[in-house]
C-alpha cells in the first residue's frame, strides 16, 4: 500500500521534488553543535522586523481567539491607498507563492502550457508541473530572462507566462521599455504574471518598469509581491497580488478562507506605514552589496550583477564543496544546482558583520592566494 500510494496520486504531482529551503540556523546548530550561525541563505530582511510590527501584532494577539477578517479589507486598503488601485484589484496570499500557486491552478490545465526562464524562481516550475501543463523553459541570456525568446514560445495554448523581476536566484532584471515592447506582442488570452518580490531593492538607475502604469494598460498582467523581503516578515507569510478585477475575483474563488492570519494581516499593515524601516533597509543593502562585491574582488571571485538583496556568486570549484565548507564554518548560504547553476552559490545580503563572516570564510577555504 504505502508504495502503490504513489501511483494513486495525480501525475503532476507524482513527479514533483519538494521546494528545498534554506537550511535553518537550528538545525545547523543541531547538526554541529555551532554557536553561533551566519544564515545568509534566504534572502531575508538582516534588520528583524520594524517596530511598528511589534506593537500590531501584541495588539493583534489580543484578538487571536477569533478568525481573520478573511476578505483583508484594512490591509487591502492600505494598499490600494498607497498603490492607487481598487481594492478589489488584489487579491492576499500566505506569502506571494501561494498566489502565484492560484494563479496556476485557476489558469493551467493539462492541454494547457506556460512559458518561463530557464535560472528563474522554481516556484513556478513546481506550481507548472503540479498542474500538468506544458512547461516552456525558455533559454536565458547573460543569465536573465530572453523576452524575445519567452514572446517567442508563446502560442495559443499558453496560458500564462511568468516573469520574475528582479529574478531569484540570478539577480537579474530588465527594463521598462523590455517589458513593454513584450507585453504588446502577448495576446490577450496569455496571462503574464510578473514576479516583483524584490521591487522594493530597485535604484533609479536600473529603470525598472513602471509596473502599475502598465497593470493599467493591460488586463492580462498579474503583478505579485510580498511582504516576506524588504518588509521583513518573511515568518509571517504574507503576499498579494495586483490584476485586473475579474482576475482577483476567479483567484478569490480558489482561495482558501483565512489563508492570511490575523497577525500576519496587523504585522503587514503596520509595515506598510513604516516607510523609515524600508528605506533603512535599502541603505543597508546597498552598503551590504558594497562590502561584499569589494570582498569578492579581493578574494578573485566573480559574481552576476544583482538588483536584489542576494548576489549568486561563482565558485572557483564545485559548489557544493563550498557550501559545505562554509556550513562547517557556521555559514549558511544557498546552493542553486536545482537552477542549473552548479558553480555559483546565492548569498544573502545581510548586516555588516555577516557579510565579513561570509568573507572571511571563503577567505579560510580558498587559502593564501600566491
Ligand atoms: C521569495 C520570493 C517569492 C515569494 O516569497 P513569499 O515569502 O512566498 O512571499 C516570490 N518570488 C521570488 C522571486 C522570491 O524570491
């Protein structure tokens, strides 16, 4: 029986790897008997939460014997206030990846397909595969996304494309005028959802596009994002996603009630206020990004130019070794082989300190340097 179970399942799901995370610094710990434990291996904000956060959800506590309001409507409002949507534009998830998890399976279907970039975040392979369609895995270019390539390998049976911009683990972006010449070649019936879990990291150089004008122009753009990155509550699992009405109302449809829990809901609003907490996140990044491209200059190492708040670093030998490496030397970072970037590990940017115990690892590992 418990083998034969396996063929009962749906085939999607047969074939299915779970979602590896980022090791966590307890299980390190655990595992070898360390102290003390760098984690820059999730992408997580290096601050802690915001203040604010504290105080809401001490106060959202008090309430916790009740359920969530399970429409959002305070923390929808505050968004659509900030964004200068409708609230019925967006929909709430237990963090983005269960929206873009609906997106899926409202859209795809076997006989269905949907395109995506070959490094992009395996979220959307997971949630393609779950659901039996087509998956299009378009090859990158300089380690980003091919939108020519993606537009390209768009057909009638394309249900959805995802982009992510920034892209985890790969850093990479493309610009406003890229995202606009490629939605004007989608048809209609092609969804594109953009992935802006890291949005918030952007600097004006790097002319990302002005997503919100162009949710304005397109009915089939989806817009995810998240509150688990430069907001800092990654352990609270809360993201939304921005679309066109009749897009929010079929994801609501599959939504399960009460996915956002009451303090993740407080925690989320509150943090949304907290503009000071964010741009004092983005100034930390910055330097952190700073220290770390120095640091790996001095070390010889080479790594792809990042618009978010990790950088996927080029290894001078196997990965692996070097992940493993820097576990026994309590730094956990995260190894991207299921990306097909077997040479190159994904570190997090984090405080000061952290970011000099990554160097100074690597710089233990790799040895004097003639
Ligand atoms: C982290 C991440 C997400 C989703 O994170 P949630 O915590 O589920 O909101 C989505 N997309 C990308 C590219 C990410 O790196």
């Amino acid at each position: 029986m418990n083998d034969d179970v396996y063929t009962l399942a749906n085939a999607g799901v047969r074939s299915l790897n779970p979602y590896q995370a980022g090791k966590p610094i307890a299980e390190l710990q655990r595992e070898l008997g360390l102290q003390s434990v760098v984690k820059l291996a999730s992408n997580e904000n290096p601050l802690g939460p915001s203040e604010a956060v504290d105080e809401a959800c001490r106060q959202a506590l008090q309430d916790s014997h009740r359920y969530p309001d399970s429409n959002g409507f305070a923390l929808k409002n505050a968004l659509a206030d900030k964004l200068q949507l409708q609230p019925q534009q967006i929909t709430l998830g237990c963090g983005s990846n269960e929206i873009l998890d609906l997106i899926a399976r409202v859209f795809l279907a076997p006989g269905g397909s949907a395109v995506y970039s070959q490094h992009a975040f395996i979220v959307y392979a997971l949630a393609v595969q779950a659901s039996g369609a087509e998956a299009r895995v378009v090859a990158a270019r300089d380690w980003g996304h091919d939108l020519t390539a993606m537009a390209a390998a768009v057909d009638d049976s394309t249900r959805l494309v995802f982009l992510a911009n920034p892209n985890n683990p790969t850093g990479s972006w493309f610009e406003h005028a890229a995202l606009a010449a490629f939605m004007q070649q989608i048809p209609q019936q092609t969804l594109v959802v953009l992935d802006e879990a890291y949005i918030e990291y952007a600097e004006d150089w790097m002319n990302m596009p002005d997503s919100l004008a162009l949710l304005a122009q397109y009915p089939n753009l989806i817009i995810t994002r998240t509150f688990s990155k430069a907001y800092g509550l990654a352990g609270l699992r809360v993201g939304y996603s921005l679309s066109n009405v009749a897009i929010a109302d079929l994801l609501n449809r599959l939504r399960p009630p009460f996915n956002v829990n009451s303090l993740a809901l407080a925690a989320a609003e509150a943090a949304l206020q907290d503009q000071a907490y964010i741009a004092r996140s983005r100034e930390i990044n910055r330097q952190g990004l700073q220290q770390l491209t120095a640091g790996l200059q001095q070390l010889g190492l080479s790594w792809i130019p990042s618009a978010g708040n990790f950088i996927s670093v080029e290894m001078p030998g196997p990965a692996a070794e070097y992940y493993q490496a820097l576990l026994r030397k309590g730094v956990i970072v995260r190894p991207v082989e299921v990306y097909q970037m077997p040479e190159h590990l994904r570190v997090s940017i984090g405080l000061t300190a952290e970011n000099e115990a990554f160097l100074q690892a690597m710089a233990e590992i790799m040895g004097p340097t003639s």
